[in-house]
C-alpha cells in the first residue's frame, strides 16, 4: 500500500513508455530505410542503432554502419 511507506507503482507506464518509444523507433527508422535489406551484421546494427536513437535520425545524423 503507498500510504505505508511503499513507493507507488509505476511500472507499467514506464513500460508503456518505453514500448512506445520504441515503436515510434521503428516506425521512424522504417520510414528512413533502415529496415530494408537486412542480410548483414552491418545492417542489423544500423537497424537497431536507428530504433534506439531514432530522435538523431530527424536532426539529420546517418546512423548506417559502413
């Protein structure tokens, strides 16, 4: 209970917050092609790289590997 000195819940809007952040990620990095054609390592890294820091993908920053 929070009233007996237990912090409050908040994991699930943490958690809805993150998957949110990460679908936005992917959309973002969708939208940017960095899903398409992923047969490399290189690629597959460039891909997570965009969903993670997909805020740089709209100042412009190349997050491809090569």
């Amino acid at each position: 209970m929070p009233g007996e000195g237990n912090p409050p819940r908040m994991l699930l809007p943490r958690k809805l917050l993150l998957l949110v952040y990460f679908a936005v990620g992917v959309v973002v990095a969708a939208s940017k092609d960095y899903l398409v054609n992923l047969d490399t390592v290189k690629r597959v890294a460039s891909a997570v790289l965009a969903i993670a820091l997909w805020p740089l993908l709209f100042l412009g920053i190349d997050l491809r590997i090569r």
